[in-house]
C-alpha cells in the first residue's frame, strides 16, 4: 500500500566553534550534518548568530553595533525576513581584517 521512499539521514552533532565565540554567551544550538550516498557536500549549516550575539562577541553594545551597521563598517551579514543574521565565520574574519600585528 504505502510506499517507502530513500531520505537522506541527519544526524544531530554538538559544534566546535572557534573559541572566541565558545567564549561569548551564545544560545547553543546543535548542527544538522546531513549524510547521503552521494558525493555532494552539505551546505554550512553551522548556527547563525543574532544581532545580540554578534554585539556580545565583538564586546559592544547592541546600539553600538546599530551604528556600525548604519555606518557600512559592520560584519557582513544578511536577512531573514526582518532578522539579520551573521556567520560565525564572517564575523572572525572582520575581527582579523581589524587585527594589528604584535611587534
């Protein structure tokens, strides 16, 4: 009667986040791998960070932040509907682009 169809399998991982953002009070969230017979690579699936988060990681405040954004000299980042939304990956490389080197 019914048929069974092939799904590909997700699995429930904890992260490993870089850890400046193990540091930051960060909800965690858990990543979804996904596992298919094919060769494909899944897409980043990592956790995205909220406007609140980025502030707390980049020891800001969430107006500060505001600001930078207004400014165009904020971490690059994309919306949700309303929401913006940072990678964790993005942030770390606005964090190093403004990185002096030690002497």
């Amino acid at each position: 009667m019914f048929e069974t169809r092939s799904r590909p399998k997700f699995s429930l991982q904890s992260c490993s986040l870089p850890v400046w953002v193990a540091a930051a009070p960060l909800r965690t969230l858990p990543c979804i791998h996904m596992q298919t017979s094919a060769s494909i690579q899944p897409p980043d699936l990592r956790p995205l960070l909220t406007a609140p988060e980025v502030a707390a990681v980049l020891a800001i405040s969430l107006r500060k932040l505001e600001q930078l954004i207004a400014a165009h000299d904020a971490p690059a980042h994309f919306r949700v509907g309303r929401l913006r939304r940072w990678r964790a990956t993005d942030v770390q490389a606005w964090i190093d682009a403004r990185t002096e080197p030690q002497p």
